[in-house]
C-alpha cells in the first residue's frame, strides 16, 4: 500500500471534498481522483463515495487503521534523521495543558541552570498532538497526562521505539462552580456524578471517556464541548454552570473562579508521564533524568 495515495485517502474524507484535499495537499484535483482510484485498485474495494463524498464500508475500515499506519512511518523517517542530528543545546518540550504543573516547570528551570545555553521552547497541546510530535520528531521530549489507579501506567497507542516514564502522581479533583452543594464537600465519590452534566474537553481535562473507563460504569454525559488547551477557559464555563471537570488538584486549585473537590472515590491519581524517543538529545536525556530522579546524564 503507498504511503502518498493512503495520505490522499485520508485528506480527501477528512476535508470531505476532493478539491479541498488537492488544495491541502499541493495537487491537482485530478491527481487527486487518481490517488484514490489507485488505492481503490490496489485493495480491491470502493473506499469513496464520491456524491457526496464520504466513506464507503470498505473505506471506513481502511480509516481506522490509517491515521496508526502514517503515525508510524513518520516516526520511523523521524528516527532515522535524528541519529544524524546533533542539537547539544537545543530542547523542544511538548505538553498536555495539565501536564504543565509544578514538577516539570521546576526541571526545566534546573535543566536551563545546568545547560545556560540551552535554546528552550515549550509548546502546549492536546494529547493526542502531544504523542504525535514526539514520535515524528518535532519536538524532542513530550508530557502526556490522565487519571489512573496509582502506580499504573497511562493507556497509550502503539508508540514504537519511545521510552515513557512516570513524571509526577497528584490528587485528582473535580471543578465545581461556586455554590454548587458539592463545592464545599472535602472529597467526592466520583460514582456519585455519572449522571451530573460535564463538560467534553478532552484535550485539557481528563477525557471523559477515561472517566467511564476508570469508574467502570456509564455515565458523565457532556453538556457542552470544549476544544483546545485554555485551562481558564475552562475553569471561565466551569464557574458559569455549563459543567463539570475533572483536573489534578495543584492546577485546579490555581484556577479562579470555582472550587476544587478531591476524589476519594474509587482510588485514582492524575498522573503525568514523559515520552521520549529511544535515542533521545542530550537536553531531553538530562530532562528525563531530572524529572524521574536518576543522576543526570553528560551533556
């Protein structure tokens, strides 16, 4: 299967459109059309209806395994390319919004003080986005986060040669606004808010299908959905009443507006987790090394 017309695959259903695709893309959109119909002969199946443009049965299939199987060949160009790139003094950090707590912003400031060279860039981002920069080598060391029993690790996909590593275990808690009957409780049972309205903000609160999944039950129905990284943003629809979140309890306790409850019920962490390549930079080496306790590595 070539990699190019399974990219063209999935930029043609994602823009729904075949101009759009070309567009994105850099072709023409008969080009385009031929991608498709290529792919379409090598697997021997309709994979695009194309009035409207959407998935065939065939097509959707492919599409759950193509954004893994691209995933995977830009990590492994990533890989190679950085055997041959030397960035002594250069670190590119990537983070989930509450993965940028206290631990970490206290190992770079030691990092900066170990290397005062070092040319330093923290980005934040979604989780998803968070693995994918690492794996393709736009940024050397990321910071994922997630609530999990204690000790256990996050769920993750399928990675390839990375290392992750446990960075930090808070207090999960729950945002409510003001005024709520549970903003003065000392600790919630999270089982006894299946049926509360939340807010769907998976790239910078806990998921809420990872609520589900930990708590074992159905339930944490959004009320309304929040995308992207603003953590006062959503602390700002938090205290208004649009819903609940569920966030480690250092940053939440930072947010204005609204009141941090502990989960006590069942026994869960916030927990933050590094991933870095297996042949990490020397700054992402130190980083690592910092963060998780062990003595630091030459630069």
């Amino acid at each position: 299967m070539d990699p190019h017309l399974l990219r063209t695959f999935v930029a043609v259903l994602d823009h729904r459109s075949f101009s759009g695709a070309a567009v994105a893309l850099g072709y023409t959109q008969s080009a385009v059309s031929q991608h498709i119909a290529a792919l379409e002969a090598d697997l021997g199946s309709r994979l695009v209806e194309r009035r409207p443009v959407a998935p065939t049965p065939a097509g959707a299939r492919l599409l759950e395994h193509a954004p893994a199987l691209l995933l995977r060949l830009d990590a492994a160009r990533a890989d190679v390319a950085r055997l041959h790139r030397a960035r002594p003094t250069r670190l590119a950090v990537v983070c989930a919004p509450a993965a940028l707590g206290t631990t970490v912003a206290r190992a770079l400031a030691d990092l900066r003080a170990a290397i005062p060279a070092l040319d330093l860039e923290v980005q934040v981002a979604g989780r998803d986005a968070v693995v994918a920069d690492v794996v393709t080598g736009r940024a050397d060391l990321g910071f994922v986060d997630g609530a999990a029993a204690p000790s256990d690790p996050l769920p993750m996909p399928d990675l390839g040669p990375t290392t992750t590593l446990a960075a930090a275990e808070e207090t999960l808690a729950v945002l409510f606004p003001h005024g709520h009957p549970l903003a003065g409780r000392r600790a919630v049972r999270l089982t006894d808010l299946t049926q509360a309205q939340w807010i769907d903000a998976p790239d910078t609160a806990v998921p809420l299908d990872r609520l589900r999944a930990v708590c074992r039950t159905e339930g944490f129905r959004p009320r309304i959905r929040h995308r992207g990284t603003d953590l006062h943003g959503l602390a700002a629809l938090t205290a208004a009443g649009h819903g609940l979140a569920a966030l480690p309890l250092p940053v939440a306790a930072a947010l204005p507006g609204i009141a941090a409850v502990p989960v006590d019920d069942p026994r869960l962490v916030h927990r933050t987790e590094l991933i870095h390549p297996v042949n990490p930079t020397a700054p992402a080496r130190q980083l690592a090394d910092l963060i998780t306790g062990r003595p630091a590595a030459d630069a």
